[in-house]
C-alpha cells in the first residue's frame, strides 16, 4: 500500500506561474489545500491580491516573463524568503488572435509569450531545480494541443478558434519531452497536463455547445476547474517521482476515442 503522504505538497517550495483565470484561481486553491508554500508569479498580482482568499501559505509577485533578469530576481527572492524551490507550475498564456484572419502582428504577440516566455521560464527554474538536484516542472497544455478543432463544437457560436494556440500548446507538448530528457539527468521531472473543455459558471458557454461537447466526451460533460488540480498536485507531489516526459489528459475522454 502506497504511503499516502506521498500525495502531499507540504514541506514544498512551488512556483505557479499566471493565476488570473478560471483555471488558474482553481490551481490557487488546490496546491494551496494541498500544504504547498505557494508562490504565484502573474503579471496581475494587484488583480489577484483582491480576488484571492488570503492564506498563510500564499504569496503573490510581480514577473515579467519576457525579461530574463525579472526571472532570475523572482527566483532570487523565492529562495530568500522561502527557501529552495521544489516544484513549477507553468500556467501562463495569452490568447491576443481573434482566428485564421487575424493580422500577422498578433500571432507574433502570441508567440512571445506562448513560446519565448514559456521557454525562458522553464529553462530558469529547471536550471535552479537542476543545481538542487530535484524537483518538478508541470506545464499546463490543453486537449488542443493533441489534436486539431472540430468546427462541428462551434457552429453557431462566435467563439475564438485561433491558431495559435494549437500550435502553442502542441509545441509546449513536445518541447516538455525535450526538456524531460535534458533535465532528466539532474533528477528534474517535466510533465505536462492536458485538460479538456472547462466549464464557466460566470460566463456560461452557449447551451448548443454545452449539448455537443457533451457527446464528444466520455463522461458527457464538460470539466469543472476544481477538476484539474489533482492531476498537477499528483505529479509535483513525491507519488509521481518515476514519471517525467508524460502529458496527461483530463479531458473526460475526449482525446481517447
């Protein structure tokens, strides 16, 4: 029988990157439950300090991804006033593409964040877990990420089938294998989490679309955004320490059929 406290982030150092959205409030919430010291890293700290329930174990900065330097002083501060770090969360992403047609300028907006941030983020903190010899790196992707839109889900609808976030999140896919074999060696685990449609209580998706995704699943329904934490705290926490270069979908099934 497992040791169940294996389960458990406390005692850890982690470091979750973007925090302002549905899933990432939902995130907050869980690796804080689960004992974590948790440090949230969002261009929208001011936001999230009035959004966040305060806790003891929760602590909000200011990062710019695309500055190396406002990196390396992040991870300066964490380890001054935490300690050293054991586990990353990579959560951020900016959606600026309105679809096929959007101007060039746009998807070069998205990559600087999508792929440039992304990259220097992950290189920073895999090489600070590295020195350390341990540690976990979960990046969040998406079920878009595997395959490719079914404009069947959107008829009617004027939602953002954009491009660039499929390419985004297939990249971060694979580069997630790349960096799993490179930091590998340290003892640095890198996994991703691949969640499926997640439902909005404030903003509800139209009913049409609610109905199809609904036969698209397994499970028939659209993820809740509580649903996704236990997959990222599992493989920060030490039940996953013979896991790297995975990407996990929770997705109901979607991806499965």
């Amino acid at each position: 029988m497992p040791d169940l406290r294996s389960f458990s982030l406390q005692d850890k150092v982690i470091l979750q990157f973007g925090g302002s959205g549905l899933l990432g409030r939902a995130l907050i919430a869980d690796l804080s439950a689960a004992g974590a010291t948790l440090v949230v890293a969002s261009r929208q700290a001011g936001v999230l300090a009035t959004e966040t329930k305060p806790a003891a174990n929760l602590h909000l900065e200011t990062v710019d991804l695309l500055d190396e330097a406002s990196l390396h002083a992040l991870l300066e501060r964490i380890a001054r006033d935490h300690g050293q770090l054991h586990g990353v969360v990579y959560n951020a992403v900016n959606r600026p593409m309105s679809g096929m047609d959007a101007p060039l300028a746009a998807w070069e907006e998205s990559m600087r964040l999508n792929a440039t941030g992304f990259f220097a983020a992950v290189r920073a903190c895999g090489d600070v877990l590295a020195r350390a010899g341990r540690g976990s790196i979960v990046n969040i992707s998406s079920q878009m990420g595997v395959i490719g839109p079914n404009y069947f889900l959107y008829e009617g609808s004027a939602a953002n089938i954009s491009p660039d976030y499929f390419f985004h999140k297939g990249g971060m896919n694979n580069l997630t294998r790349y960096l799993a074999a490179h930091y590998g060696r340290s003892g640095v685990r890198v996994n991703t989490v691949s969640p499926g449609g997640i439902y909005n209580p404030v903003k509800p998706q139209a009913a049409s679309f609610l109905e199809r995704y609904a036969k698209m699943t397994m499970l028939g329904r659209m993820a809740e955004a509580r649903e996704i934490g236990g997959a990222v705290t599992f493989l920060l926490s030490d039940a996953s320490t013979y896991i790297t270069g995975a990407n996990l979908p929770v997705d109901g099934g979607y991806t499965a059929k």
